[in-house]
C-alpha cells in the first residue's frame, strides 16, 4: 500500500482528533525510525517520551514475545507473578510506595485525584498550577491549568484552584479548611520544560505537612530516568505522598502508574477504583524487562553525563544567528526557546531526516531516548543548527 492509499484509510476510518505528519512510520529501532519508503530519521523525540530505551528494544521485545506465549492478560480479581514482580521493581525504587497499576498517564492522575479525596475526606479541593498538563479526561482536564483544554467541554469537574509554579503566595492564596491535595508536575513539560524549584517544592512539602494535606507529583513525563533519577522526586530531594508515571515505564507498552504512601494507599478499598486492563501481563512482563535493560544500560549516568555536555553544546548556539532565545533543559527534558514560531523548522528538521516537537509555538522540544549514544545526539544537534542557520523555515 502506498502512503496516499494509507492516508485514505485514516481520512475514512479514523477520528482526526490528531494533527499528523506526512510520515508513516514502519519500523523502529533504537533511536532510528524509518517510514514506509524506506527513508530513515533520527528520533530526538521518541513516542512523546514513551520509547525510554529507543523503539524495540530487544530485550523488552523477547519479554513481550516470552509473555505473550504464557499469559497475555489476567483479570485482577487473580493474582500473577508479573504484576507482583513488576509492583515490587516499582516500590522499591520508589521508597516503598504502593502501586496501582492502570493504563494512560490521564488515568493514573484520575485514579490520584481519586485516592486523595477518599484519603482526606470531606476535604476534596484540590491546587494545581497554572500552565500544567494532566491528560484529556474530565478529571484531567479540570486539573490542568490551560482554559484551552477545557474549552467546549464545560461544565469541568469541580474542586480545583490554581496557582502559579515557583509562587508560594499564589499558593496560600488558594489554599482552604476543604483543600486535600496539591497536585503539579516536578518539571512542566507540555508548556515548554518549566522546572519547579527546589525551594518551590520544599515549601509545598512544608505546607502540606502543616496543613494534612497531600503532595502529588504528575511524573509522567519525568520518570523514570528522565532526569537522571528513577523518580523525579529525588531530583528534587522533595518527598510526595503520590506519584503518578506511565510513558517510558513499561519499554513502549501501555501503562502507567499510581504509586502511593502506604497510608495513603489505603483509603483505596475494594470496589473504590479499578481498571480492567490495569497491570496486564505483558505490560508488567515489558516493564520488568524496561527497568532491567534501564539498570545494565546505566541510563542514567548517560542522561546525567550527556546532559552537561548538552547545555555546553546547545548553550552556544544562543542568540541571533541561530534564532535561540533561550535553553531549558532539566535531564533529558530539553526546550529550546526560539525568537520564531518553530513548526516550520520542525517540518523542515524532519525533511532533513530529524524528528522533534514543537511545543507553545516557539519551543523546540527534545525527549531523547534513555540510552542514545553522544553521537547521535551531536549529528541531531547538526542538522538541527544547520536548519537554525538558515532562513527558509522563519519564513514558513
Ligand atoms: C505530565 C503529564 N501528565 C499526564 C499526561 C497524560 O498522559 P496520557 O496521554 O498517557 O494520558 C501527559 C502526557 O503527555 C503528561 O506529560
């Protein structure tokens, strides 16, 4: 089939609620994809942060294939080995937390917003930031601090405030005798990279712990190992009640994750919440194989090391020749802050065999996977600042 007979299927038999590139993918490996004519690209932007450890990584794609062949999929009124396995790998990385296993990172923050108001009844409000992203279902979409997502979608459920990240004023000012919860992102990535400070989080830490309300950090984007950490938490040296991740946690497949105090846990009993597909075999066989691959590879010490050279590399493509306004880069979270808006330099980028995203019109955004080589990285940074350089994209 050829690419315009494959664009009529989706023009005739799939929603277009997403905006797509003219490019079908037909395989992936590492941080290499290919399309359907056989043109490779380099991928700084790998499944949005879901491929940690690049596309198809062979030891995630044995587990899945093993699995696959033994148990695909067990309700959770059973137990199985793999989401035991899995639940384990995660709590003990997460300093003893609970897991509650689900499927989309908008899901885990529901099953979040869920388990705080249980845990702190009556109390319900709940404080998120400003500018913040939690995924596109109805409790999601309340949380998030953007007007634009909850357009044509009102009435949005109720029992959130809004504050600013890195204003404790903001803050207090919202705070009330019904609020259980603050809810944020350790580092906003949907709105261009913003990292909370660490003296931002200390101090919500404090207020919560006064106050008996609950610290949930939405680390879907920054865990794990995005940061150079499992959990971004530890970044941050700032302890939260709950944790909620997906993305890169499971080597592609889908899932995602609640993981929560103990105590707090707790208030999820027996017919308050559950997800169908929640914890399935594969998904948790995968993930034991991610985290596995994640610890040989010593991922991390190469988003901590390749990261310094990334701010000396792309540091000195700031300014007018190369139309960089600023740099924002918190581990493998990278945005480029350019002087114009940067989708056509996206377009031109992927023309010229390099996919990234662009993010709140001027933001270059980049989500290397875990593991890519310095290499890759620098050829990126190539072709990137050779596209900078020249003018055709501002025009575009
Ligand atoms: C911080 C954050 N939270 C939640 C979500 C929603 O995740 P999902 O699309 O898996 O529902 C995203 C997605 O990009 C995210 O970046």
């Amino acid at each position: 089939m050829d690419f315009s007979q494959i664009r009529n299927q989706f023009d005739n038999c799939v929603v277009a609620n997403y905006s797509r590139f003219p490019l079908c993918v037909a395989r992936g490996e590492g941080s290499r994809i290919w399309d359907t004519d056989g043109k490779e690209y380099l991928d700084l932007f790998p499944g949005w942060g879901v491929a940690g450890l690049g596309h198809c990584h062979p030891a995630v794609a044995e587990a899945i294939a093993r699995q696959s062949r033994k148990l695909i999929h067990v309700a959770n009124n059973y137990y199985n080995e793999e989401q035991g396995e899995f639940g384990e790998i995660l709590s003990t990385r997460s300093g003893g937390r609970q897991a509650f296993f689900c499927n989309s990172g908008a899901e885990a923050n529901e099953a979040a917003i869920k388990m705080v108001r249980l845990a702190r009844q009556p109390r319900h409000r709940i404080v998120t930031m400003r500018h913040s992203f939690h995924g596109r279902t109805m409790g999601a979409i309340a949380a998030t601090g953007q007007p634009e997502y909850q357009k044509g979608f009102t009435p949005v459920v109720p029992g959130f405030d809004y504050a600013e990240v890195n204003n404790p004023a903001s803050v207090e000012a919202v705070v009330n005798a019904d609020t259980c919860a603050i809810m944020l992102e350790p580092v906003q990535g949907e709105s261009g990279v913003v990292a909370a400070s660490r003296e931002f989080l200390a101090f919500l830490r404090r207020l919560c712990d006064e106050l008996g309300m609950l610290l949930v950090f939405d680390e879907v984007q920054t865990a794990p190992c995005r940061l150079g950490e499992w959990f971004g938490y530890r970044y941050f040296g700032v302890e939260p009640d709950v944790i909620t991740t997906a993305k890169a946690i499971a080597g592609g497949m889908p899932m995602a994750v609640l993981l929560a105090k103990p105590e707090v846990a707790a208030a999820l009993k027996p017919g308050t919440h559950a997800s169908t597909f929640g914890g399935h075999s594969l998904g948790c066989a995968a993930g034991i194989a991610a985290f596995k691959a994640m610890e040989e590879e010593r991922v991390m010490e190469n988003v901590r090391e390749l990261g310094g050279w990334l701010d000396q590399r792309l540091g000195s493509l700031i300014g007018p020749e190369y139309g960089i306004k600023n740099l924002r880069r918190v581990g493998f979270m990278i945005g480029i802050e350019l002087e114009h808006p940067g989708i056509a330099l996206v377009n031109d980028c992927r023309e010229h065999g390099l996919l990234v995203n662009c993010t709140h019109t001027t933001i270059i955004r980049m989500l290397p996977a875990f593991n890519i080589k310095k290499d890759d990285l620098e050829r990126g940074i190539g072709i990137l600042s050779d596209r900078l350089k020249r003018d055709e994209w501002r025009r575009g």
